[in-house]
C-alpha cells in the first residue's frame, strides 16, 4: 500500500510558477533582452493571480535574472553572479564554519592564481608592489597580521590577474582578513620552517617563473594553512573521542 502512495507536493504556487519561469528562460526561448509577457498574460497562461505572478518575477529579479523597465516590463538580463554573495557576506551574520570555509577559499584563490598574476604583470603593477612593501613591518616572517597591509598587497595581486569575478570576489573576503586578525587564525611564525615574505614574493615576480612564485606564494601562506589544518586535526581528535565514548 505505501509503495503506492506518492508525496503530496509542497512548493507553494510562487514556487511553481518560478521554477516554471527559470525551465522558460532556460530553454533557450529567450535571449538577453528579451521582454517577458505581461503579468496578466503570465498569469492567464499559468492559471493563477497576478500576485502569484509578481512575488515569482520578484524572486527572478533579486536572483539578477530580470530587470523592471518602465516602458517594457519584464527584460531579460545576464545574472550578476555575485550579486546574492554581496548581500550576506557580512562576518556578523554569518556562522563561525562559514567565515572558516570562506577563508580556506581565499587561500586556495591565492596559490591557484599564481599563473594569471604571473602572466599578466606589467611594470607599473612591479612598481607598484615594490611601494607597497617599502611599508611591509620589519622583521618578515616575526610579525603576526596587519590587515591594512594585508589588504592592499594582496589586493593588488588580484587586481593584477586581470579576472574582473576575482577581482569583486577579493572585495567580498576583505571582512575575511578582519576574521583572521580577530579569531587568530594565523599560527605564529615557525623559524625552523622556510617562510617568503611579501618582499620575497615581489623578488620572484620580477625575476623568477610562474612554477616559483606558486611555491613560493604557499610559503608565504604557510601559517594560514598550518593553523587550517591543524584547527581540522582537533576538531577530528575531538570527534574521534566523542565516538569512542558513545561505543
């Protein structure tokens, strides 16, 4: 008897009608520039309110996949892919794991793009990195975090890449830099590890390969990953015990 019986859905009509409308303007029907139908014309082909109607294109909008025009209504846009990210990323709001994940993600961006910075530099970008770390605290790998400092070098480099979604994305994980200063995330220098510094990163840009400044772009982020992974073994640690108890 049970095997015959189907779940009752639950998406609201708003639901449907969206996912309708996302299965339309993806079914290559539409194109960038578009206009959709009117709103009574949705919703006489939908067989529901015009309210149902405008809380559904409400939801494409703020999603970045229509805009309001005046005089044309509905338009068909290409969706900000960011757009909803900008919105939320708020350390405040968000969860501890979060902000963590957030921060891995930053230390993954900046050891992957090591090519794009590589190709791309220019000698005005090599200028002006040596400014900015004429300004680098003195003594290298001792300081802990200057998140001033942090954000501008750094910037740079993601500015350099020349990938405009980097670029906006970097933006976004300003907050994250502040996380770390915070949390102490950052693990303290271990002298019998090897360690670059900013300056050493600028020296591999103006004379080195691509193949050096990745590696040398992961040194220079070695505490970071330290303190990650070691945070990860803890928390394994601490899981493992709680299992062992609950056996």
């Amino acid at each position: 008897m049970k095997h015959r019986i189907k779940p009752i859905p639950t998406h609201s009509l708003v639901d449907l009608v969206e996912i309708q409308l996302m299965d339309f303007l993806a079914s290559n029907e539409v194109k960038v520039g578009d206009v959709l139908p009117k709103e009574t014309e949705l919703a006489d082909a939908f067989g529901v309110s015009r309210t149902v109607v405008r809380e559904a294109l409400t939801r494409l909008k703020v999603r970045g996949l229509i805009e309001s025009n005046k005089r044309k209504g509905s338009v068909v846009t290409h969706p900000d892919v960011l757009t909803n990210i900008e919105r939320v990323l708020q350390p405040q709001i968000l969860d501890q794991e979060t902000l963590k994940d957030l921060f891995e993600l930053r230390l993954v961006l900046e050891v992957g793009m090591a090519d794009l910075v590589f190709s791309r530099l220019q000698q005005k970008d090599l200028r002006e990195l040596e400014e900015i770390v004429k300004d680098e605290p003195e003594g290298g790998s001792a300081f802990l975090f200057d998140i001033e400092f942090e954000a501008r070098f750094h910037g740079k480099l993601y500015e350099i890449s020349g990938n405009r979604t980097l670029q906006r994305f970097q933006t976004l994980l300003l907050p994250i830099f502040g996380y770390v200063h915070d949390k102490a995330l950052q693990a303290r220098h271990d002298p019998t590890r090897p360690f670059i510094s900013h300056r050493g990163l600028v020296d591999i840009l103006r004379s080195g390969t691509p193949d050096e400044y990745r590696r040398a772009m992961r040194l220079h982020l070695d505490n970071h990953f330290r303190r990650v992974l070691e945070n990860q073994l803890d928390l394994d640690h601490a899981n493992g015990e709680s299992s062992d108890h609950d056996s």
